[in-house]
C-alpha cells in the first residue's frame, strides 16, 4: 500500500464532459453539490437542454445535422453529430490532464458522442475516463442493446471505464422508493465515482494524492467497478468500508480481480488515524496481493460523525482489450459490432 504526505494540491487540470441528457443531469448534480477543483462542460445536441445546464462551459453538437433538436434516441446520428464538430472537442479536452466523461448508455448523444469526445481526449494524452450507466430494465431490451454496444465502443476509446447498473440502484432503496429519488441516486452514484477521485487530486489534506499515483492505477485499465458505503457511530470506519465492498454496484464482480484500487476515506476532522488504517487494512485484505493500492484522505467537516469510503477497482478481467461488460446479461448474437 502506498501513500504520501503531501502539503499542497497537485495542480492537475481536470475537466468533466457531462454529454447527453444524462450526462448534464449527472454534472448538475455535480455542481450543486459543490465538486471543486474541476472545469465542467456540458455537451449535448439538444440546445433546449444545453440552455438549462447549470455549467459555465457548453459545447452544442451537430446544429446543423440536428438542428439544435438532439439525437432523437440514435447513437449514429449523436456520432455523426460530434464529428461535426470535432475540431471543437479537439480543442476543448486541450490542456487537460484528466477528463472524466459521463453519460447514459442506450440514448442518441451519451452513446453516440462520448466515445468520439474520449478518442480526442485520449488523443490530446488525457488520462480519459468514462463513468456512465447502463438502462434500466423497464427501458426495455432494445435500449439495453443498444447501450452494451454503446459501452464496447467506448471501451476502445478509453483508459479506465465505470459501469454504473441502474437496475443495481434499487436494491438501495426499497419498493416504495419514488422514482425520481431512484435517479437522483443515478446522479449521486455518478458523482461519487469522479468526486472520490478527483478530491484525493485537488483537495489539500493530510493525505492526499500526486496525479501520477492515480494516473498509474487508472492508465490503459479497461473496465472499472465502484462501490460506496458510509456509516456513523463507533464501528463507522469498517461498516463503512464493508459497505462499499458488498455494493450492490458491483453487480457480483469480486474486486480481487481488480490490477488497481484506490479508496478515498472521507470524514470529518475528528477521523481518527485508527479509523483509516482498519478501513484502508480491510479492502487491502479484499484485493490480490499483486494490486496496486493507492488511497487518501479527504475532511469535510460537514459529514459530523459520518465517514464515507468510496472503492474504485480497475483492471478488472486482466487484460483492457477484453470485454467485460456483464456479458450475463446479453446474448452471443447481440454482441456484433454496431448499435443495435
């Protein structure tokens, strides 16, 4: 396991594409929230929808293929939408040292878009990673498949790529659960995965990462998986670190076939040093003794007694070039190269 002691933030410039209706919900929520230290941009081919995006950045695609309407559920026309404007991209994921996309898979400008926006991300040598989510399953088949091939063409075009299920989002809730707070847990998933990331990058605090620590475990990784716990009270470090171990999220993967993993412990001031080595000890315990470990702290005094450990394993299947996109949950004929 390895840390260091740093006083300063690293000056890393990160940038977060929210593309897609989803997407610019995901980076709203972002914002609201407070997510500090990252320049948002939100990219969509609807401009209705654009116009009501809480980011300062935004990046309106194909208004002459779309003419401002959106992609109208077709991931070739969202493509086609981006590539008009790709010097456009280009020059927006300039400069950056890491690029978070987000998006909803099985849509027209999440799916269609976000791997034209990560090839130039990529290109201009970001370290470029997708968190994105997957339909639920009352969005029917045809969206499904129409994410999963969405997904592997993403894939190609990135270092490290989040799969967030949506339909694993209601076992965090119960049969009572409104839907609307069902796709605000969507949105929270989605900002905890680039928050546990990029804080331990850009908030100062006793322990905190060097860009080239995350870039190690999340460089050329292929797919990712996440989970969250928080807890309070006086076993709160390791129920909060069993929580994000047993997630849901991590749709039965087990993270010991994770080649990296980095775990964010935030909580309070009053944290405790006991805390974060039993909570940082029990998902090293977790993982293979060949997995790189890199983990930080991050204070937020607004959590009181509350911690929260968010577990981002990547590398998972060993091998980037190998799909591992929950192949349970397709068939062999669907998995041919195309969007539907």
């Amino acid at each position: 396991m390895r840390y260091e002691f740093v006083e300063e933030s690293p000056s890393a410039e990160i940038k977060v594409f929210g593309v897609g209706g989803a997407g610019g919900n995901a980076i709203n929520n972002m914002i609201a929230a407070g997510l500090r230290g990252v320049d948002f941009i939100a990219t969509n081919a609807d401009k209705q929808a654009l116009d009501l995006n809480a980011a300062r950045d935004k990046l309106q695609l194909g208004a002459n293929l779309t003419h401002g309407l959106g992609a109208g559920s077709d991931p070739e026309k969202g493509a086609l939408a981006a590539e008009e404007n790709v010097e456009t991209i280009r020059a927006a994921t300039e400069g950056a040292d890491m690029i978070f996309i987000t998006a909803g898979m099985g849509g027209g400008t999440g799916t269609g878009a976000s791997p034209v926006i990560a090839r130039e991300s990529k290109n201009n040598g970001a370290l470029t990673v997708a968190v994105v989510t997957k339909p639920f399953d009352f969005e029917g088949e045809k969206r499904m498949k129409t994410a999963l091939a969405g997904i592997e063409k993403l894939q190609k075009e990135v270092d490290t790529l989040l799969i967030i299920p949506n339909q694993r989002l209601r076992a965090l809730g119960t049969k009572d659960t409104p839907f609307l707070e069902l796709m605000k847990m969507a949105d929270d998933v989605l900002l905890y995965a680039v928050k546990g990331i990029a804080d331990l990058i850009t908030i100062p605090g006793f322990i905190n990462l060097d860009f080239a620590d995350v870039k190690r475990v999340m460089e050329q990784m292929g797919t990712a998986i996440m989970g969250t716990g928080t807890a309070k009270g006086e076993n709160r470090a390791l129920e909060a670190a069993q929580m994000a171990i047993n997630s849901p999220l991590l749709e039965d993967i087990s993270i010991d076939e994770a080649r990296g993993v980095l775990i964010n412990i935030t909580g309070s001031t009053k944290m405790t040093m006991d805390e974060v080595t039993e909570a940082s000890s029990f998902v090293k315990n977790e993982v293979h003794n060949n997995a790189e470990i890199i983990w930080g702290m991050v204070f937020d005094d607004t959590m009181d007694d509350e911690m929260r450990i968010t577990v981002i394993a990547t590398g998972i299947g060993g091998d980037k070039d190998r799909k591992i996109i929950n192949l349970r949950d397709i068939n062999p004929e669907e998995t041919e190269d195309g969007w539907t």
